[in-house]
C-alpha cells in the first residue's frame, strides 16, 4: 500500500515524510493554496530527498506551464488536480496521476481511458479543487470506483484515525493524504509519524 503525503512546503516536513516511509511526496503549485510551494521552495526542498518520489500537483494549468516546473523542481510525477482534458495530459513530459472528485467528476470509465498512469479520487466540496480535509461517502463509492483499472489513490479527509477503514473499504493501490498531517494548519512530524505507524499496522 502506497503513500502519498501531500501539501510540503518545508524540508522538515519532506525529510519527515520520507523518513517516515512516504512513497511520495507532493507540493501544491496552484495559486490560491494555502499550501501553495513557490517551485524555486520546491526545488530546494525536491533536490535533498533521497529515495521518495516527487509529485507536483497542478490545476487546470498551462501544460507549458507544467512541464517547466516540472523540470524546474525535478518532478517524477505531475498531478492534474483540475479538470484537464486527456489532450492536455498527453501533452505532459511526466507520468501522470489525474484526481477527480466524487461526486463532481468521477466516472471510472472516463478514468480508465483518460492518459494517466494513477488515478486520485479526491473529496468534492463546491468552489475547492482539493485539500479540503472532507471525507466522501466511502460506502456509496467503494463499488463504483472499484471499476477503474488503473492503481486508485484515494484522498479526502484521511487521518491516521480512519486509514484502517479507508483501506479495508477501498483495497487502494495508495492512500494520498495532506490535512491527516497537520496541526493548526502545519504538518507536523508526529502526525506524519503517527500515520505511517497506522498504516505499518495494515501491512
Ligand atoms: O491541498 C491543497 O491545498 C490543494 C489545493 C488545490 C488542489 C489540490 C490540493 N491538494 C491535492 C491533494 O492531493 C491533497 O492531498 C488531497 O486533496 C487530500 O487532501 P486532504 O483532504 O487535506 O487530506
């Protein structure tokens, strides 16, 4: 079962989550973000990671504009967390995880052909492309996104508390998690240890 810890934007928060186990790690380049990383802060941040993977997510950006920073940061993933068009992600010089959300634009048969290499399956709250620290309604969707073929990461509102009933409801190929992290707003080193111990727990 994979990890995503997303949302970094300190180098103690990176070096905890690797430490920790993450399998990757993910900085927010969309504008607006409470979580926003300048990409010369995740640069700095990318190039003293040794072994976790580094993800950039992105909404509905130019993908001029992606395969710069992704350059720029040494991304080993892009996210498009908008509502990109499979053009568009062809169009991407990384492999590609594309979120949706439950309940807005989910569709496992959409997913299934759309050119990505992961499929994120996010929380939907109106006016919000993620982060929103939300659960969805993990009983209605289970069967539904058991349809995708693809490796499933499922976000939204997941913590350390719940991550045992995300994985027994869904059997993910990952979990992606950002607000699970925090406190007061910040990730935080115990919780991202506390994480990976509720999830060493499920292997
Ligand atoms: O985290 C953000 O602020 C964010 C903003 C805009 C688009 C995507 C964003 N996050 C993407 C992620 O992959 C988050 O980890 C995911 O939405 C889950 O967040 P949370 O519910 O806080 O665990």
């Amino acid at each position: 079962m994979r990890v995503k810890m997303c949302g970094m934007q300190t180098l103690a928060a990176a070096r905890a989550a690797e430490a920790a186990g993450a399998d990757y790690i993910g900085f927010i380049f969309a504008q607006g973000s409470r979580r926003y990383a300048a990409p010369e802060t995740a640069h700095e941040i990318a190039r003293e990671m040794q072994r976790v993977k580094k993800v950039g997510v992105f909404v509905d950006a130019p993908m001029a504009e992606v395969n710069r920073i992704a350059d720029a940061v040494g991304l080993d993933y892009v996210q498009l967390h908008g509502h990109e068009t499979a053009e568009m992600a062809r169009m991407a010089e990384r492999p590609v995880i594309k979120a949706y959300r439950y309940g807005d634009d989910f569709d496992a048969e959409a997913a299934n052909v759309y050119p990505a290499e992961i499929i994120l399956v996010d929380s939907y709250v109106k006016g919000a492309a993620g982060g929103t620290g939300l659960a969805f309604h993990w009983q209605e969707a289970a069967r539904e996104i058991a349809r995708v073929t693809k490796p499933v990461l499922i976000a939204g509102g997941i913590t350390a508390a719940n991550v045992r009933e995300a994985v027994e409801t869904f059997h993910p190929f990952g979990i992606d998690v950002s607000g699970g992290l925090e406190e007061d707003g910040v990730k935080s080193k115990a919780k991202i240890t506390a994480f990976m111990e509720a999830v060493c727990a499920l292997r």
